[in-house]
C-alpha cells in the first residue's frame, strides 16, 4: 500500500486514478495520520457488501479449501500409521512447552 499525501493526490491524480483501478490501494496521510483510503471500485464493492454475500464468500473459498485438501490425500496419501497433523501440533507443543498446555484427552487415534 503506497502512501500519500493530499498534494501527491493533486500532483498526479490521473496516475492515481489509474494505478487504484488497477489494484493498488493508497492511503492519504497528512502530517503522517491517516485520512482516507484509495481502492479500486472492486475493493470498495467487497467492503460495502452484505452479511449474506460476505458469508457465501467465505463458505465458497472454505468449499475450495476442502476441495484442495481431498485432492492432496488422494495424490499424496499419508502411510499407514502416520498422526493426524493435530496429534503433532499437541506433541511439539507438549515437548516445547509442557507445563503451557492442558492435558489432551487420548481420542480413538492414539
């Protein structure tokens, strides 16, 4: 995020202009405390936009992550035997720091 003044704004509005249309995002200082920013018409919508198209938003890019995460286990499948990534978690964090966390419950894992 570029910063700028408002006689940087004034210099060079049509350059500006363009550079946030394309993407970039500008914050207007003076005496170095900020006033506003500059984004993109895209930017602007998505901070505008509503509870319901902010949750499906999030519900499609969490559906893409799942999507992902089934494709890495079917092209790169974990021996047999191998602990989850939470059982490693709680084993590095119980080794690092064993009076910093709570006892974890064995569950059907291990």
């Amino acid at each position: 995020m570029r910063r700028i003044t408002p006689l940087d704004l004034r210099r060079s509005l049509g350059s500006i202009l363009d550079a946030a249309s394309a993407g970039e995002r500008f914050l207007v200082e003076r005496d170095h405390r900020p006033l506003a920013y500059l984004v993109s018409v895209e930017d602007g919508e998505r901070i505008d936009e509503s509870a319901d198209e902010l949750r499906q938003r999030r519900l499609e890019a969490m559906a893409r992550i799942d999507e992902h995460r089934e494709r890495m286990k079917r092209e790169h499948p974990s021996p047999p035997g191998t602990p989850d990534s939470v059982t490693i978690i709680r084993q590095l964090r119980s080794r690092d720091d064993p009076d910093g966390y709570p006892e974890y419950p064995e569950d059907e894992h291990g």
